[in-house]
C-alpha cells in the first residue's frame, strides 16, 4: 500500500504460523494483522511473540500491525514487552481487543508512545463507550467493532441485531476525527455470496472496508468498497461543478451541490483512484 492510499483490506495471520505470515505479506492485503489472541493456542503464545518480534525488525511491504491478547490479562504485558524490548521497525500499529475504557489506553501508551492504536470494541459496555475510547489520545487512529464477542455479550442471533452498535461505531469515530471504522471479520471463509451482500451493508452504513480471515476473501471486499463506474462520474461532475461555481447549486440531472455533497465526492475520487 502507498502512503496515502485509504486501506479497504486488512488480514488477519496468526503469529505463531510464519509461514502464513509471510503469505499475508503478498496477498495484496492493504493491512496485514499478526494475530497473538484468539488464532494462537495457550501452548504457542511465546513461540508466536518471539516470531512476530523477529519479524518486525526489519521493515515489511506492508503495514503491520499486531493483534495482542486481552488488555486485562497478563498475557498483554507479556506481548508488550516482547515488542517494545528494542525498537521494531516493522510495526506499524497495534490492535487493541476488549478495549472497554479510554482509561486503558491511557495506561497503555506509558509503554507504547507514539505506536498507532487501534481499539477493538467487543462487548455492550465498550460500545456504550465507544466516543470516549475514540478519543482517547492522539495514539488512537482507530476504532472497530469485535462482533463475535459482542453477539456473544448481546445475546444476539440475528445479523441486524448489531445494526446499532455498528451504526453507534460509525459515529463514534467520525465525531472523533478518526476515520471511518472496516467491517468486521466474515466469519465463513467459502460464503463468498453472504461476503458480498454483507460488505454491500456495511458500505450503506458508513463502514470504510473490511477485515478478513483469509485470501480468497480479499479480492471481493475492494470490489463491494471501491466505487461504481455511475459513482465515479457522479462524483466528478460535483467536483467539477464546484470547481466553477460558488455556492450552492443543483447539476443539470437536479441533484443539489454543496459542501457536504462535494466533500463526499472527493472522498469517492480519491477511493477511486484505487483502480
């Protein structure tokens, strides 16, 4: 990914599998995610620090960022002390699970500094928090929903029960400056048809691309987040408008332009350009 390019992909890999790692690192993922929670069994957590650590000192096509273990259990303090032992130029941010306070990443960033946050908002409480845990410092660039954990927490069993807390996600990040939050994960790697129809959701609910557990799903999430044909030259007609007028106005076809309208058109260009 070059700098400057929005990131619609991001690829989960668990860190105790280099070799797994190193084929996320050419998937043409726009994100790459070393995973030392949930993918790592009890058995492998110190096998998988020390790959990731070996890793991560050299820098890597790709951002990284890594995944550590809950930030209320001891296993935390053990990943953060394997990547901040000595400078690690291949970490591009860290991925924070069960975050449910911004107290906690204040306590985090004593050991953490400047490394890019990414907060993972998994239960009621956390959500119920969720602006605050998004503008917790200027290390926090980021924020997403953990929807398996919070279905978990919910009670929910059907997909539009998350509807709220996706939509109060949303909000949460841009009301922070932060940008817009990717989907979470689909869990079912061969229902690429429930893919599609899900990131095609995800999008009308102001959602910015997506995580994955695997490849194959990655081609399917930059399709259903980079804009249409029909889009793109809606976007530059307003653009163009706006280029030549002052002020409001309406386009010939009748759609009204203003700043918001423009402002959204830009934004779809520079997706765009992605092609």
């Amino acid at each position: 990914m070059t700098t400057g390019t929005i990131p619609l992909t991001w690829l989960y890999a668990p860190g105790d599998r280099p070799d797994l790692v190193a084929k996320a690192l050419v998937s043409g993922a726009d994100v790459v995610i070393v995973d030392l929670e949930d993918a790592v069994a009890p058995d492998r957590k110190d096998h998988a620090r020390s790959a990731t650590a070996e890793l991560l000192t050299d820098p890597q096509p790709v951002p990284v960022h890594v995944r550590v273990n809950a930030l209320d259990g001891p296993l935390a303090e053990q990943d953060l002390k394997s990547l901040f032992a000595a400078p690690l130029p291949g970490l591009a941010g860290l991925r924070l699970p069960k975050v449910t306070s911004p107290d906690l990443i204040t306590r985090l960033t004593a050991t953490t500094g400047a490394t890019p946050l990414y907060a993972l908002l998994e239960s009621a409480l956390a959500v119920e928090h969720a602006h605050a845990i998004a503008a917790a410092g200027p290390a926090v660039r980021g924020i997403a929903l953990g929807e398996a954990d919070l279905r978990a927490d919910l009670g929910v069993r059907h997909d539009a029960g998350l509807d709220w807390s996706r939509s109060r996600v949303v909000v949460a990040a841009r009301a922070a400056g932060l940008p817009a939050p990717a989907q979470s994960v689909h869990p079912d790697i061969r229902d690429l048809e429930g893919l599609a129809a899900s990131c095609a959701h995800g999008r009308a609910l102001g959602f910015l691309g997506r995580a994955a557990i695997h490849p194959r799903q990655l081609p399917l999430i930059a399709r259903a987040y980079l804009p249409t044909t029909h889009e793109v030259e809606e976007a530059e007609a307003v653009v163009r408008a706006a280029a030549t007028e002052r002020g409001a106005q309406a386009l010939p076809n009748g759609a009204f332009v203003d700043a918001a309208v423009v402002a959204l058109a830009r934004r779809t260009l520079a997706l765009a350009e992605r092609r």
